[in-house]
C-alpha cells in the first residue's frame, strides 16, 4: 500500500510540476476544467461524457508524454541538432493527432445532441 500512495504522490509532484512550467500544459489544464461541466451538458448520456472528458484527458496525457521527450531531449544535447528536432516535431505531431481525436469526439457529440445527424 506505502508504494501505492508513494506513486500517487510522484504523480501529483510531476503533474504540479508541468502544471507551473508548461504553458501547453496549463491551457489544457484549463481545456479540461470547462470540458468537465461541459460534457453534462453536450453529452446524451453517460458513456458520451465519459468519452467528452476521456479525450480531452486523452489530449493531457499525450501532451504530457510530448513535454517529457522535449525536455529528455534538451537535457541529452542542449544545442538545435537536426534529428532531435524531427524528434521533437514527431512529439508535437502526436499531440496534433489526440486534439483531432477529441476534437472528432465533441463534434459528433454535439451534432448529436444539436440533431444535426
């Protein structure tokens, strides 16, 4: 159980830590924040806000993972080197890819909800 609380608490460190660094982070912070509330009123039951608010975690999570090769890859060689930037844009590329993902999400949820299907 100690390991438990110990890796819950390595999270809540490591979250609160991109939350203060990251601007990319704390807009998404602010993304899931409104999508809460949000997704009780777009989503028509409860599997479409599970998935409303799953994809915009989804979208933290990915971004999370990008920030932690960006800064893996500033701290194995600081100076602009080719390959860590196509590194890096891969990284940005997969955040692109999960908004698309919740983006898809909220709009089908809304036309579904606004009857547009």
């Amino acid at each position: 159980m100690g390991a438990i609380v110990a890796a819950f608490w390595n999270t809540c460190a490591g979250l609160s830590h991109a939350v203060r660094t990251e601007r990319a982070v704390r807009q998404e912070t602010l993304v899931l924040l409104m999508a809460v509330p949000l997704a009780y009123l777009v989503g028509a039951g409860p599997w479409q806000r599970v998935a409303l608010v799953a994809s915009v975690l989804l979208v933290m999570a990915v971004e999370l993972l990008n920030t932690c090769i960006e800064k893996l890859c500033d701290h194995v060689t600081p100076e602009r080197h080719p390959t860590i930037k196509i590194v890096k844009d891969m990284g940005s590329a997969a955040v692109f890819c999960a908004i698309c993902v919740a983006g898809l999400i909220w709009l089908a949820a809304l036309a579904e909800r606004l009857a547009w299907l």
